[in-house]
C-alpha cells in the first residue's frame, strides 16, 4: 500500500554538521490530510543522585484524524552523561476548542558511569 506524502527538502550548509551539508525533510501532508507536530519537553526522574531536562518536537501525523506521534530526543548532559527519550504519544485528547494534546510516558535508555534510567512523562503542547 503506498500512502501519498508531500513535502520539501531543504539543503543546508549547516557549520555544526557532521558531513558537508545536510538536508531537512518537511512532511506537509499525509495520504492527503495536513499534518502538525506538537513540542514537548519535561524533567526526568530523580534517580543515581541527579534528574535531566529534556525537549523536543514530535515527528509530523496528520490532521483531522486519530493519531499518535512518534517522538525522539536527548536529555540535557548531567552528571557526566545523557539518555535517549524516545516512544509514541497515546492518541489525541481533544479539546473544547477543537485542538488537541497527547500525553507521553516512558524510561530513557541506560547509561552514566553507575548504569541507570530515569522515568519521564508529561503532555505535549496543544
């Protein structure tokens, strides 16, 4: 089954990339409907003496429909190290006003010199 998706890339000659340049995906549409991202951001769980903040977007979904969105990013380094926080949203909670939230939960992966993770949870922004 293919699912019709547009678009643009960007090429960029960002100075922190790893490579020469690099290019940006920006999905407009799903199968047909607009999509939107939701920021989200929070603090770990306090855990081997220390928590972490954490802050991202979620990966595009579309609008219009049940959904949930994938989500990705890095805690802040502390304590000499940083975990991942990655997972999917639970599907959209809607609002009076016709917008949406969606909440997330999850355990950040496992590092830091005493190996440990830490919980996180939280709503993302409407």
């Amino acid at each position: 089954m293919e699912i019709p998706v547009t678009g643009l890339i960007i090429d960029s000659d960002d100075p922190n990339s790893d490579s020469h340049h690099s290019h940006h995906l920006y999905i407009t549409t799903w199968n047909g409907q607009p999509v939107h991202t939701h920021h989200f951001s929070g603090l770990t769980s306090f855990d081997a003496g220390h928590r972490h903040q954490y802050a991202g977007i979620t990966a595009p979904a579309p609008t219009g429909v049940p959904h949930t969105h994938r989500y990705l990013t890095v805690t802040s380094f502390d304590d000499g190290h940083e975990h991942e926080v990655r997972g999917v949203t639970g599907p959209a909670i809607p609002l009076p006003d016709g917008r949406h939230y969606h909440t997330f939960r999850g355990v950040t992966t496992v590092n830091g010199s005493y190996p440990h993770s830490h919980r996180y949870s939280g709503n993302t922004s409407v």
